[in-house]
C-alpha cells in the first residue's frame, strides 16, 4: 500500500510555506504532478517550491503559454496541460524530451497525463475544504518518493508545532 500524507493550508501564504518545505527533498529529475480544482492553489504551491529552490523571479501560472522557466540552485519548469486535448498534443511538442534529468518538473493538472508520467514521481493533490482551507495531499510514487515523503512528514510535523 501506497503512504498518504495529508496536510491543511489555511491561506495561500501557508500552502507556499508548506511547498516550500517540501523543496529540499527535491532534485535535479523530480517530478511533480499537481492537481485540484480551478483556484485551489497548485500555482500557490509551485511558488513556495520554486521559492524553496532558489528562484528569485516572480512564478506565474503558465496557462496560455504552456510552461515557463525559472531559474534556482537548479532549473525550475513548470508546465499546465489544462488546456490540452489529449495526450498526443503534449507527446507531439516534445514532452519526452522535457523529462530531462537537470531540472524539477512541475505540472499543473498532471493527473490529466498521468500515462506520460514517469514511474517515479510525485503527486500533490490540493483540494478546497472550504473558502479558507484547503487539504493537500503528498502521494509518493516509486520506492525514492516513499522514503522522501516519510521525510517530508517528519519535517511537516515539525513545521506544525511551530505554526
């Protein structure tokens, strides 16, 4: 059985604090696939990453440009696939080729292209509980995401102490 970890975000400033605590258990390679309804903060959360990574420049959603870059102690790219047809419009722009190992993939709505996903990944899923809280959930895939979200949960615990 796969582990869960579950957190509460009561702002957006929270949920990019939280993402960035998650940041130093990130590499060059990762994968991370978000999802989560329209407004639910899977933007929110790649900028607390990207923050946690280093990046100083301003982190947008990437919805009518598809992806943008950023630059960190490592680069940082962050796709949106919301407004793709189908998988064959992400393959045919070359998203094999972005599965590059120097860099950490964020992607906005990856539950959308989950066969295109690598084996080794991880899932957030942010979901609205209420107009002030949201529940976003760490879902390890692969034998390395199970042992960094362990990590991760030992240090969120931490974290939540001194919230």
């Amino acid at each position: 059985m796969r582990p869960e970890f579950f957190l509460r975000s009561r702002s957006p400033d929270e949920t990019r604090d939280i993402a960035e605590i998650v940041a130093p258990f990130l590499g060059p390679g990762d994968v991370i696939a978000l999802s989560g309804d329209l407004g639910a903060g899977k933007t929110c959360f790649v900028q607390g990453a990207a923050r946690g990574l280093g990046v100083k420049e301003r982190v947008t959603s990437p919805s009518f440009v598809l992806m943008r870059t950023y630059h960190g102690s490592l680069p940082v790219l962050h796709l949106d696939v919301y407004r793709l047809n189908s998988l064959h419009e992400l393959e045919d722009i070359g998203f094999e080729e972005l599965l590059d190992p120097g860099h950490v993939m964020f992607i906005e709505w990856g539950d959308a292209i989950t066969p295109l996903l690598p084996e080794e990944h991880l899932e957030v899923v942010i979901k609205v509980a209420s107009d002030d809280e949201r529940t976003i959930t760490l879902l390890p895939f692969g034998s390395n995401w199970m042992r960094r979200v362990a990590a991760i949960a030992e240090r969120m615990g931490e974290w939540e102490k001194s919230v």
